[in-house]
C-alpha cells in the first residue's frame, strides 16, 4: 500500500499553501486523493516531487548515511534525485515505444553527461544502495568515515577464518564489544559490512582465509611456467592416481577403477599405467615397470603427497622424515628407496596445486576422450551424474553387457597408444604427436640385466635382525640361514612378492648390498613335537653356533664378491640399441642393485645342489660356475635345475 500525506506535509513538500493543495485534490490534479474524517489524504505516487522528496527524507534520516560527510551524503541524494528522475522520463518514454536506451541517451544529453555514465550509477544503486552513489575515490578514506578502524579491524579477524563465521555473527560480536566496554566506536547499519566484505575484500584473500591454502592454490595462486624445450625427452616423469568416472563389473559388483599413470614431462606420452579396482603401492610398481621397460628408467620424476607415491618403500624416507628437511629436498646418501636405488630425483607436487602436477591435464582429456564413451559414464559430480544411471546400474541386461576389468585394460591400452600417435597443439607441441616427441631425445639411461624385476617387487621398511631372523607383517624368516646369522642386530629391507611370502631377500638398509634369500621360519609344536622335529631343531641351532664361531675364517672369502664383476664385464660389452627413426645413445645407470641379481641366483642354486646331493647341513661349497649346470639351448631333454 502507497504512503500517504495530509494536506499540510503534501504543501511542504511542493513548495505551494495548504489553500492550493486541497484544490489541487479537488480539481483531480493529485491522482489518488480522498477524504478520510475530513482530512485530505494524498498519495506520496500522486505527484514525481512528493515520491522523490519522500525518499530524500528518508534517506538523509538512514543509518546508511549517517556516517559519510556532508558533502558526500548530499552527493549521494543529488545522484539518488538524478536517478529517480530519470525512472520517471523513461516510464513517459516507453508509452511512447521510445527503447530504455534512446530514453537514457536523450535524458543524460539533457543533463550534460553520457548515457554509459547514468547506466554506471543505476548499477551502482542497484547493487550497493545509497552507499554505492557516494564519493568513492579513496576507498579507504571512503570506509574510515563510516566505521572505526579498531571495529573494522576486529570484524576482519573475526570473518576471515577457516571456522567460516557468518556476517551476522561477527557484527553482532563487534557491536557487543563496543557497547560492553564502553569504547564508543562508529558502527554502521549491517548493509555497511556486507558491502564492505564484497567490494573491500579481495577474493583471493576471503577464499585464503576462509577456505585454507589448499583452495587458495588451487583458485588463484599464481604458478611457474615452465620451459618445454628445457626439458629432455623422458628424463622427467609424472605420476599419480585418478579414479575413473565410469563403471565396471568386477567379482559380480559395480566398481569404479582406478588408473595409475606415469606420463613423460616434455614429450606427453603415457610411458605407462595399471588399471585396477584401488590403487597401491603394488599398482605403482606395475606401471614403472611398465614405463621402465619400454622407455628406460627417467633422470627424476614428479610425484603426489599421496600415502602410495609418497610411501617410504619409494622415498626411502617417511613422511615426518622429509618434512623435517628443507621443503623439496632430499639428501640423496640417506634416501634408501627405489628411486635412489636407480639414480633417480625425486620431487613432491605442491597439495592441492593441479598446475604443479602436468598428469592431471591428461586425466581431463581421459575423462572426455575415453570415459565419457562408456555407457556407464558417471560424469565428475553428483551435478553432472546423468539421472539414469542410478536405474540403469540396477538394469539386468546393463549387467550382462557391461565391461570387467580386464576389457577396460585392453580398451584402455588401445586407446593410449592412440593418444601417444596423436598429433598436439599443446605448448612445445608444435602440432607433433607426443611419441614424435620422445624420438627426439638424444639418449636413454639403460639398467643392468634383472634389476627392474628386484625393484619390481615390495620393498619393507627398515627392519632388525634378532635372533630368530627378521620378522615382517607377523612372519619370521632366516631362523637359521646361515648368511643371516652374521647379520644379528643388522638393519634390513626386504624384497619379497607379495603373491608368495614363503621366503624374501633381505638387503642392507644404507647399501642395498643383498645379504640372503630367508625362507619363512618353521614352528615346532609346543608338547606334540615328534623326536625328528626336535633333533632337526637342536641340528639347525649347533649348526648356527658352529657358524658364527668360524665366521673369523670365513669372512675374507665372504667378501669376494665375483658375480659384481661378471656384471661390470657383461655392461662393458652391452650393444648399442638402434631405433628405425632415430638412434639414441645408452646411458648404462650404476645403481646399488647391480650385481644382487647374480648373487640372488647364485644362492638359489646353490640351495638346489645341495638338496641334490642330499647335503643340506654342508657350509662349504665347491667354488664353481653354476652356469656350467645348465643345458645348451639345443638340448631340453635333461635339466637338472632352472633358477632363472
């Protein structure tokens, strides 16, 4: 309902007597007037000058302005008079099909200002009210004549917090504070603060502080542009896990797989990746194995903070360890992970910083190019889930047809060989396809025969020796090995394949220099044992003694380590590898590994010759080539072992 006005304020107003108002109201000439008890009523619409003067008085009266300057709060209402007045013309104009713009740029010629300008204000109003008409060329000085520093500073410490606050609360407790100690500051009404938090807080400060670093990275910090054509082809590899947005069946359930990729730096090529139901360390070391085989192991990779990439069994360090270091570095003499073990750096991505993670990008181009063809396609989000799937997971012939794991492997191994043959726009691209790029590179670091499948295996974490051997996830082994014996209170890791746990290779925690393979530890029944079992036990055990006693005679011949120089003989005279488009050189990498291969088969063998000869309880052994035992390639009739 319409405000109305008497006789007597409608005069004030328009400047006349109250004589000339009532026969203004009873000559029809104010719109809407009537009688009520004798007094006329007039409606503040029934004429432009009651309307405008109305909001003028209220204006001058608001909280809104009671703290600006005279000259500002009299500019405001001067602006807020100009607008109004323009309402009015266009409303004459529009009856007239005059458009809103021709009505605006005939109106502001009028005035002596540009249409752009009074469409600047009224966006102003609209948006901010009153406040947003005023002077506003030192936004700061603008604020500090409305608010106290001391409150605006203490509303700032209470919004901007990761508790996240609402608005209301915190000028509530800054209104509290200022009654309640009596401190007398100059507080606004609460449309002040909101406009404040929109137009005097960066955003970038508000989502810092509000929503953490992470979000803060994410949005808005800046990151470094690298150089591509600073980088060699395969010397820096990416790595990370993405869930894939589709489902498959697997062991008669709905699971969304997991990939786990590594991706070449400069060239793009999916060097490799492993599809599976969760990822883990086992996942990891598939992929590199993959990636290393084809491609050669890279000069340093980039890696998630993740629990799996970011594992002591790769770092060689955990978590608390490296952060106790300067950030980003690794002291590579104390690292006894994998990736020191093949000459490899190692740095972290940033948390939560897409940019500082190249892999990601491919994930996108994954989820479009390859996921979102699957009928199962699930989209990134809730938001963008399609309304059917619920309905369509539940569906028996969407069941029968729907794609296993192993399907989703082959189709994706087909389609990342496509990705690495397609031609790139990217920067450094120069429209070539990422395995054009790799061609380029002038040289690939090469392993020594059989490393990768030692490094391919689990590595544990530092481990004890003690006097029953070394246990590991509840399991105990080289009870009674005889290369173990010499290693009591040694630090170990262990090698082992997670699929058989009956024996693990046991290697020095700082060198890596292979001590034994230990076969799980056998329990003897406690009051059941038969006498074979306690005699074989007793046996084992004075052999330990007998052992460790001559283990001053037998150290000097210990300490031979010929098989390390077999390797170094068989590097030497490695052969140039040759590629059809391009020839690259290889750089053969010396890592703490080289050599254990042999060792480990050497024992294996020796293991096997002597339950052959049915001399198992013999420390002695023959010095002699094992390779000699095996047959020519021409003859498969006879075998006595195969320990490859």
């Amino acid at each position: 309902m319409n405000e109305m006005l008497d006789s007597n304020a409608a005069a004030g107003l328009l400047g006349v007597t109250e004589r000339h108002v009532m026969r203004m109201c009873d000559s029809g000439k104010l719109t809407g007037a009537f009688k009520d008890k004798g007094v006329w009523r007039i409606p503040v619409d029934a004429d432009p000058r009651l309307g405008r003067a109305t909001v003028e008085k209220k204006m001058e009266d608001s909280d809104e302005l009671s703290g600006l300057r005279a000259n500002s709060r009299k500019q405001a209402l001067k602006r807020l008079g100009l607008i109004t007045a323009f309402e009015e013309f266009a409303s004459g104009q529009k009856l007239k099909g005059k458009s809103r713009v021709d009505a605006a740029k005939m109106f502001a010629a009028s005035r002596g200002l540009s249409y752009s300008t009074l469409f600047r204000l009224i966006k102003r109003y609209r948006k901010e009210g009153l406040l947003g008409l005023a002077d506003r060329r030192s936004k700061k000085r603008f604020v500090n004549e409305l608010i106290s520093a001391e409150a605006i500073q203490m509303f700032n410490s209470l919004y901007l917090n990761q508790r996240r606050p609402s608005a209301v609360s915190c000028i509530n407790i800054v209104r509290y504070t200022s009654e309640s100690q009596s401190l007398a500051w100059k507080i606004p009404g609460d449309k002040f603060f909101y406009r404040y938090i929109d137009r005097s807080i960066p955003e970038p400060v508000k989502v810092l502080h509000r929503e953490g670093l992470g979000a803060y990275e994410a949005k808005y910090a800046p990151y470094v542009q690298v150089d591509p054509d600073s980088i060699e082809p395969g010397s820096v590899w990416v790595g990370d896990h993405h869930q894939l947005n589709l489902w498959v069946r697997y062991r008669g359930k709905w699971f969304r797989p997991w990939l786990t990729a590594w991706t070449d730096m400069r060239s793009r090529v999916v060097v490799g990746w492993h599809i599976s139901v969760s990822p883990n360390q086992t996942t990891i070391l598939l992929a590199f194995k993959q990636a290393a085989q084809r491609y050669g192991p890279p000069d340093s990779v980039k890696i998630d903070n993740g629990r799996d990439y970011d594992s002591e069994a790769w770092t060689g360090q955990t978590k608390v360890q490296r952060l106790a270091q300067k950030k980003g570095y690794i002291d590579e003499p104390l690292v006894a992970g994998i990736y020191a073990l093949l000459g490899i750096g190692v740095s972290f991505a940033i948390p939560f910083h897409a940019q500082s993670k190249p892999i990601e990008r491919f994930f996108d181009t994954v989820d479009m190019q390859f996921a979102k063809s699957f009928e199962t396609y699930c989209g990134k989000s809730v938001a963008v889930r399609p309304d059917y799937m619920k309905d369509l997971l539940k569906n028996e012939k969407a069941i029968g047809r729907a794609h296993s794991l192993e399907d989703l492997a082959e189709l994706f191994g087909q389609y990342a060989q496509v990705y690495n043959r397609s031609k790139h726009t990217g920067r450094g691209m120069d429209g070539r396809s990422p395995t054009e790029v790799m061609d380029t590179r002038l040289s690939r670091r090469a392993l020594a025969e059989g490393v990768l499948d030692l490094v391919r295996c689990v590595w544990s974490k530092v481990l004890k020796v003690g006097k029953n051997g070394v246990t590991f996830n509840k399991l105990t082994y080289g009870q009674f090995d005889t290369e173990l014996l010499a290693a009591r209170g040694r630090k170990v890791r262990l090698n082992f394949d997670p699929h058989d746990l009956s024996s693990v290779h046991v290697y020095d925690s700082v060198t890596f220099e292979f001590i034994c393979t230990a076969e799980q530890n056998l329990l003897v029944k406690y009051g059941g044992a038969g006498a074979e079992d306690l005699r074989d036990a007793s046996r084992q055990k004075g052999h330990a003694l007998k052992i460790t006693r001559e283990f001053k005679e037998t150290r000097r011949a210990a300490s031979m380590d010929i098989a390390s120089l077999a390797i170094e003989a068989r590097r030497a005279g490695m052969k140039k590898q040759s590629d059809e488009r391009k020839t690259q050189t290889l750089r053969p990498v010396s890592t703490p590994l080289d050599g254990q291969v042999i060792k480990v088969r050497r024992q294996k063998a020796v293991k096997l010759v002597k339950m052959a000869a049915g001399a198992e309880g013999t420390d002695r052994v023959l010095d002699m080539d094992f390779d000699d035992l095996k047959p020519d390639s021409d003859y498969h009739s006879v075998k006595l072992f195969d320990y490859d």
